[in-house]
C-alpha cells in the first residue's frame, strides 16, 4: 500500500505541472488530446524498434505529442472550426489509429490495450528494479524521473513559461519565442502522460493532469503558489484516493476497486471543496460578499430614507417609525433587520421610543449618498437626456458603487439643484 501511494502520489504531481500551466493558458482539453494521441506514437515505436525501451516509447510520445499540436493549430487555422473541434477531431482519431495497430498487430505489440487506457498500479509493486541498491516498483522510479525532469524543466524556464502564460504578444515582443515555449510544454505534457500510461491509464490521466491545476487555481491567484497548491492536491489526490479504494466499497458490498479511478474521484472532490469553500473564489466566500454587499444597500437606504425624511418635514414632525422604514424598504425583513442592527451599532441611528433619527454621523453619510444621488439624476437628465420620472431607479442603483474620483467629475457639472427641483448637499469638507 505505501508504494502504491507512492508511485500515486508521484504520477499524480508530475502531471500536476504542466496541467497547472495548461490551465492558465486555458488550453486544457489539450492534455486529453495529447493524453490520448500518444497512444500510436508509442505502438509505432515499438513497431519501428521491436523494443519497449522506455525511452524508445517516450521518444515516440514525445514526437506524436508535437505533431498532435501541430496538426490542432493546422486544423484550426485551415477550417472554420474552434480549437475544441480541432482538439476533438485530431485526438480521436490518432487514439482510434492506436488502438487499430495495437489489436492489428496484437502478437508483436506486447501492449495491453487495458493497462494503457485504465492503468494498473495497484500491480505496480510487482515489477521492481534496483535504484542504488534498493528494491523499488519501476512505476515509481519511472514517474518519479517524469517529476525530476518536469521540476527542472520549469525551473529552467520559469519566467518564460510564467510570461507566456498570461501575455503571449508580450513575451514575444520582450524577445522570448512563444511557439518554441509551447512546443516544450506539449513535449512535457505527452512525455509525462506516457511515463503515467501503467499508473493511471491514458483516460485517467486527463484528471491528474486537468484537476489540480484547476482546483489551486481556486485557491491562489499567483502563479508560483498555484504551482505548490497543484503538487500539494495531487498528493492528497493520491493517498485520499487509495484510502477511498479500500474502504469505500466495502460500505456497499464490493469487494475493492481501481485506485487510479478512486484518485480521480477524489481530485474532483477536492475542487468541490475548493469550489465551495475557497477564501476568494468559493460559493460560500461569493455568498458573504454578496451578503456583505446586500447588507451594505440596505443600510446605506436606510440612511438615505431618514435624511429624506428630515429633509421635507416639518419641524414638529412625529418622524419614521422602524416599521414605516422597513414597509418603505423593497429588500426582505431579515436583511432590513441586520442592516438596522449595523446602523444602530455604527451610531448612525438612535431609537427614541420606536422612532428612528439619525445621528451626526449618520446625517453626514446619509448627505454623501443623497448628493451621489442627485448628482446621477442630473447627469442621466442633462447629459442622456432621459426623462425626470425614469431616472430615479437608475441613480438609486448607481448612488451605492460611485468612487469618490467619480463623484468629483459628476460636480464639474451644474451641482445646485436636481432634475426635480431638490437642492443637491454641497461637498463635505
């Protein structure tokens, strides 16, 4: 068990790097198209050399994984489809042209079909050599090699890859080549699935590859953090998922199942829960900030009813009560009620019996809002010509997201008084 871990935690990383890197280029159906290409690459090779040298296979993977690139930008250019088409009609059919030599020439090509479309590395531990004298499954050295390399690889080519990866035209213009920059990250990506075909399989791959890219990039938006978030993922990928393949079928009565397909499950699970719980980009962080935002109008309503209240009162007037301002609210009652307890507890409002009034410091917000405000209806009135009756909803909105740079080339214009007649506050000093 510790060496299948092991061996899954390294295929797992190793192809976390350059999935990564695919990810933000969002060309990431390309590792499916590369993932699944190589599988002539490495029938023909053997065909060619009648030998299944790892390197004699990596060499003939390395070469179908440039020309699957080539082909998808010679597709897409030439035809009038998107690059997902090109991806999908180039990568099925060289994986349909693999699968033909492998079965048409089954008693020469010493490849089982189902190894390198499902993997098997719950049989890894029984194909060991030596490495400085200790005996270790050749799954693991030979994953663990695709990792060393890729790790240099990206070290050596760090701010090129980085560059390349959000700015093309300005990686070119700063000297740096692109295509050439492209071409070594398809070699990695085809070298690294084919160094993963007995781990995980030529399908399976795609999640390993695909999934922690994804998921770090829910985490992080800099790219060297990105980089450990995907090597961190793949390794819980991998011991979560072979603890799952244990443990999970016995809860409905099978005896076991495949660790690579557990791993996958597992990755996905991982960017659920990155995608719900995610401190920037999960649901929950997206629902507070949307709570936060909702509380934020509520509150800045409240202030805005109140000064517009005093405004046109009279002097003896009885003044709001808090079921008149929540009556005259459009948002729902709880939202009404936090935002009068965050008001009340900023000091911007006190309560005289039921009655609500502002205080100063609430009257000052509140006569910010209410020039915004004005400010907008002049300016959808004077400037866009709309109606007085139909600009109050749009100013309404426009009143809470107005900077203060904003706010300032609103006033250059006639600030004295709105389209219906109501003076606009002047300027807080």
């Amino acid at each position: 068990d510790t060496w299948v871990v092991i061996t899954g935690a390294l295929c797992a990383m190793a192809c976390a790097l350059p999935g990564a890197q695919l990810v933000l280029r969002r060309r990431s159906m390309m590792s499916e198209a590369i993932s699944h290409a190589v599988l002539p690459g490495v029938a023909i090779a053997f065909l060619i050399t009648a030998t299944n040298d790892p390197l004699v296979m990596l060499a003939g993977a390395v070469l179908i994984g440039i020309l699957t690139t080539v082909l998808v930008d010679v597709v897409q250019r030439s035809s009038r489809t998107d690059v997902g088409a090109s991806m999908g009609i180039v990568f099925t059919t060289l994986f349909a042209l693999g699968l033909v030599l492998v079965r048409v020439f089954a008693d020469d090509v010493r490849i089982d079909p189902h190894v390198v479309i499902y993997g098997s590395i719950e049989l890894s531990f029984l194909d060991q050599v030596s490495l400085w004298g200790w005996s270790v499954p050749r799954g693991a050295v030979v994953n663990g090699g695709s990792l060393l390399i890729n790790v240099v690889l990206f070290a050596l080519f760090y701010k090129e890859l980085k560059l390349t990866a959000f700015d093309e035209p300005l990686a070119a213009a700063m000297g740096f080549r692109p295509r050439l920059v492209q071409g070594v990250l398809m070699a990695m990506t085809a070298a690294t699935a084919v160094a993963a075909f007995e781990t995980v399989g030529s399908i399976l791959v795609v999640a390993m590859i695909i999934v922690p890219g994804a998921t770090a990039w829910l985490l992080t938006d800099r790219y060297g953090p990105m980089l450990i978030w995907s090597l961190v993922i793949a390794v819980l990928a991998a011991g979560l998922g072979h603890v799952a393949a244990l443990i999970v079928p016995g809860w409905f009565g099978f005896d076991g199942m495949s660790t690579a397909g557990s791993m996958a499950v597992m990755s996905g699970v991982l960017f659920l829960v990155a995608w719900v719980c995610s401190p920037r980009q999960g649901l929950v962080a997206a629902w507070q900030r949307r709570m936060r935002l909702a509380r934020r109008i509520a509150m800045e309503d409240i202030l805005g009813l109140l000064y517009r209240y005093e405004e046109r009162a009279e002097a003896n007037a009885p003044g709001l009560t808090m079921r008149d301002v929540r009556s005259a609210l459009s948002a729902s009652p709880s939202l009404v009620a936090r935002a009068f307890r965050r008001v009340r507890h900023d000091g911007q409002i006190e309560l005289d019996g039921d009655v609500v009034r502002l205080t100063d410091s609430g009257r000052t917000t509140a006569r910010s809002l209410i020039r915004t405000h004005r400010l907008w209806e002049r300016f959808l009135w004077e400037r866009l010509g709309l109606r007085p009756d139909h600009i109050h909803g749009t100013a309404d909105k426009l009143e809470h997201f107005t900077s203060p740079e904003m706010i300032e080339a609103l006033a250059q214009h006639d600030d004295s008084e709105d389209p219906h007649g109501r003076p606009i506050p002047p300027a807080q000093e």
